[in-house]
C-alpha cells in the first residue's frame, strides 16, 4: 500500500511539475496591431521577455494577413500600428 501511495506521487509530480514551470515562463504579455497591404489584425503572444512576446506576435498578426513568403518577411519587417507590453 505504501508503495502504491509513493508512486501515485511520484506519477502527480512528473505531471504537476513540467505544467507549473511551463506556466510561470511567461512573464511579459504584448498586444500587436499590424498593417499590410490595407488588411489590419491584432494578435496577442506572451513570453518569457518582452522581444520574445512582441516577435511572436508580430509574426502571428502577419501570418493572418500576409500570403507566400516574400509578403510574410516583408510584413514581419514593417512598423507595428500599435504596441501594448504589460509584465504579469
């Protein structure tokens, strides 16, 4: 009975421990509106540091909007509208 009790434990703490260092990684949460080609979408992201959070969702407000390629790198490297950072 007492080993079952271990390894129950052991089982919850190999689960419960990835899921609450996964959840306390991301600190900064950004707000993007991009423009590109008269379409505009804003997408949120968050991430361990600001860059990260605003890259991420620069890139996933130009992948609405954007097609191919050459139009994605091209609306990844315009200016965002706006940009809105708060630390959690």
């Amino acid at each position: 009975m007492k080993r079952a009790l271990i390894g129950i434990a052991l089982a919850i703490a190999f689960v419960a421990v990835p899921i609450f260092v996964a959840l306390d990684h991301n600190r900064v949460s950004c707000e993007v509106c991009m423009s590109y080609r008269g379409r505009q979408v804003c997408e949120q992201s968050s991430a361990i540091d600001r860059d990260e959070a605003l890259m991420q969702a620069i890139y996933s407000a130009c992948s609405r909007i954007s097609s191919g390629v050459t139009d994605g790198i091209q609306c990844n490297n315009s200016r965002p509208l706006s940009s809105e950072c708060s630390d959690r």
